[in-house]
C-alpha cells in the first residue's frame, strides 16, 4: 500500500492513460476506480487495504487461488532458465511436456467408437480425440486457429466450398475478426458487422427465452431440428459447426438441456461437417469435471482451451486437432500445405510451465474430486434463490452459473438495460467485500475452484443480499 497522496496519483494516472476492456469510459472516468495490488488464495487486495473475494475468478481464468505456491515456483524456475524463445523452427522443454500432458488429458475423455472407412473424418465418421497442440496466446486466438485449420483441412482434402461456418446464436467466441464472425451476440457483435464473413447462425438452446417459442422438454430439440434444416441445405459449403459445448457463457450462462451437446456431435457426423467444440470458458474443471464435452460422451474433431490452461497465471492457448486434420496438412514443401499462421509468443516457456504445474495441482489435490460438496452448496442456492420476486430464471453447470433478473417474473419482461441492474448488485456487493462482474441483467457466479465452503458461503450471502436490496 501506499500513502494517500500516492493512490490518488495511481487513480489520476488510470483515469488519465487507460482505456478499459468491456468498458463504457464515461461511468468509469465518474466511478472511484479499484486497483489490485495484491492477491492470495480467493482473494483480491486494493491499494487502500480492502479485500474482495474473487467471485469471477478474474474473468474465468482463475483455478486453484492466487499466489499458488506450486505454479509461483514453477514459473521462478523456468524463469532462471529462459523466459521465451520462439518455436518457429525452434521447441522448447515445456511446451513438449504440456502438448504431452494435455493429449493424454482429452485421451482420458468418455470412450469413442473405432474409425470405419479408411479413417475418414468431417461427419461420416466419428473422429478420435484431437492429438495434435497448436499453442496461441488467448481464447480468440485459439479459436482463430481452429476456423483456419478447419477451412483449410477441406481445401487440402480435394473438398471445394467449404468456405462458411455454423455457429449459435448468442454465441461468444472472442473478440478477433474470424472469432467475431462465429459470435452471435448484438450489443458486442453488430457494430463490427461490414467486417465479418458470411455464417450461419442456428437458434441457441435458451430454454427460458426459447427463439421458438417452445417448452423444454416437450419442444424435442426444436432447436437441433433447426440446425439440422440449416445443414440439410447447406452442409457443402459449411466447414465446421462452432460451439461452446454445455455453457454460452458469455451469452448469460446459458446452460443447454442434457443430449443437446451430443446431438450436435450426430448432426456433425451426419452432415460430414467438423465440430469444433470452444472449451476457453468451460475447460478444466469449471463444469465439474475437466472437459464439458466429457459430460455426453462427445469427441470434437478440434478443441479450444485457454483461459484456466495456466490457473490464472499467463495468457497461453491450446487448439488441439485430430490427426487426421494433422495430416491433410503434410506434403512437400513446393505443395504449399503448411498451416501459414503463428504469434510471437506461441507456447511461450513461462506459459507452459505455469500450465504444467496447474495440471500438477489437479491430480496432487484431487481438485475435481473435491468439488461435489461445493456445487451441492451452489445448486442449494440457486434453488432457494429462484423464488425471489425477480430472480427470473437461475442455471448452472458445476460451478458455473448465472442467475437471471427480471422487471416482471411472470411474463418475463426483462429490465431495461440502461437501468445495470446486473451491475448494482456488482456494486453492492463490492461495497460488502466480494467482486463480481454482471452479464446485463445475469450475475455471474463463478469462484475459483478452490474456494472453501466458507467463503463460497460467504460469497453467495453477499450475492443473495445484494440481489434482494437493488430488486425489493
């Protein structure tokens, strides 16, 4: 901490050179801002002294708590050695170790059926799990990777005009041009419109506002009947079918019903398309076990990870192919087949070393075998939560949920969004010591993974107090 006089300074020096993500600048210029000089465990420290439990794990990417001793020394340790080398043309120790770790990962996945017909991928056969790393830097970048290698993995089989992609509505899939055109959210999406590629977009399973008008269960997927009719007519020019398997997180935490994800996966087979399943905000751990896609038995023929890869540590990403795609890339040099893309800091040493230890952490503290009690604690919640008068709708996935606020719950009538409904209960519970981040008019809860019972107590009071002083 530092005297008055020099917090102040720090305040001036944010509001004066920083533009803010996801920020409307006008309210932050007006606001006293937070700045974090510290963190430990669950917890955020400000310049004045006050802690905050960290309810969004900082933005999602948070697993096993700030200032993990075992990732601290990990990265100390690749530090005395070397801090970044480039693996064009060149590897480095703990990228191969992490491409290593995290292909045995997906092959612990749910069983797949054999391969028919030679190996064949797209949709006519099921694939086996992706065993091929390509690293990046975030969840965009990951996902840019993904709808290249897909494009071009049709070109290299002999496969014309596959030039287009299927994606979800109220889909999120990061903020890059390629990432912006499979995302389907207006107020972050629209403005960028003469930008973006052509794509299609199918109806998103929000069984609350359903698109169609339809009542889950009895609906009988209306949604996947959809974007079967979109495939049905299009599939010869559709690449790969985008999805954030089980949660659009972005979206509002929207949670798909049981056997949407796995009807997607036939619909893919079906219609000889790539499923490229974007577990950025899902992966490693968040649904309560480590890949969403694990929940349906679903094998993607590319996965995106990002975000809690390093525990919260390092940006570092991971799109993760099957080798099949692997191979349609391999020829002679003067055949031009190379995957024509990189960054600066792919695979970066201090990246994949935080990341090693993060998957260390998992297996020495059980981590996913601990978290039955604490999901119990939070579905416990979210069920005495929904008879609010203006709780409207409340859902989750292990230990990811959102709680949706409504003007009125019987028709469903939601607040207008220049009323930040979602952000005065973030205010409120700033004011009482726990920081979360709305989605409109959804609040977010998403701690990191190791949270105790106490504090995810704790946590979920301050939301529920919250909730009832902005809406009551």
């Amino acid at each position: 901490m530092g005297t008055a006089d020099e917090n102040r300074h720090l305040e001036e020096l944010d509001r004066k050179y920083i533009w803010h993500p996801f920020t409307q600048m006008k309210d932050w210029l007006e606001e006293k801002p937070v700045i974090i000089s510290e963190g430990r465990d669950c917890f955020l420290k400000d310049i004045y002294g006050n802690w905050y439990l960290d309810g969004v794990s900082s933005l999602w990417v948070n697993i096993h708590g700030h200032r993990k001793e075992e990732i601290d020394d990990a990265v100390k340790q690749q530090l005395d050695r070397i801090a970044h080398s480039t693996m064009l043309g060149l590897s480095s120790v703990p990228a191969i170790q992490l491409a290593e770790r995290l292909v045995k990962l997906v092959e612990q996945s749910p069983p797949h059926p054999p391969l028919t017909k030679g190996g064949q991928e797209g949709g006519s056969d099921h694939p086996l799990p992706p065993s091929k790393v390509f690293y990046s830097d975030n969840g965009s970048t990951a996902v840019e990777v993904a709808l290249k290698m897909a494009f071009q993995y049709w070109i290299h089989k002999g496969i014309g005009g596959k030039v287009s992609f299927l994606s979800l509505k109220n889909g999120y899939h990061g903020d890059t041009l390629g990432a912006v055109s499979v995302g389907g959210i207006d107020i972050f999406h629209r403005t960028y419109e003469p930008f973006l590629f052509k794509t299609y977009k199918a109806p998103s399973p929000y069984c609350y506002r359903c698109e169609l008008h339809r009542t889950y269960p009895d609906c009988a997927f209306a949604c996947l009947n959809a974007m079967e009719e979109i495939l049905k007519e299009n599939s010869e020019r559709i690449a790969a079918v985008i999805i954030e398997p089980l949660v659009q997180a972005a979206g509002g935490m929207i949670v798909a019903p049981p056997g949407y994800l796995k009807g997607v996966r036939e619909l893919c087979t079906k219609y000889d398309v790539l499923m490229i399943a974007d577990e950025v905000a899902t992966g490693f751990g968040r649904t309560g076990i480590m890949f969403a896609c694990e929940h349906e038995g679903v094998v993607p023929n590319i996965i995106c990870l990002s975000k809690g890869i390093t525990g919260g540590y390092l940006p570092l990403a991971a799109t993760m192919a099957t080798e099949e795609i692997y191979k349609a890339f391999l020829g002679e040099f003067k055949d031009l087949k190379t995957f024509f893309h990189g960054h600066s800091y792919t695979g970066n040493p201090l990246g994949c070393a935080a990341a090693l230890a993060c998957l260390d952490i998992f297996e020495k503290e059980k981590t996913l075998e601990g978290l039955g009690p604490k999901i119990g604690m939070l579905e416990a919640f979210l069920k005495d939560i929904a008879e609010l008068g203006h709780v409207g709708d409340v859902r989750n996935k292990g230990l990811i949920a959102g709680i949706e606020l409504v003007k009125d719950k019987s028709t469903k009538e939601p607040y207008p969004w220049e009323e930040k409904m979602g952000w005065r209960v973030a205010y409120y519970a700033r004011e009482h010591g726990v920081f979360i981040r709305p989605l409109g008019n959804v609040v977010v809860v998403m701690p990191p993974l190791s949270i105790s019972l106490e504090n995810l107590e704790q946590l979920l009071k301050v939301i529920r107090e919250g909730i009832k002083s902005v809406t009551e």
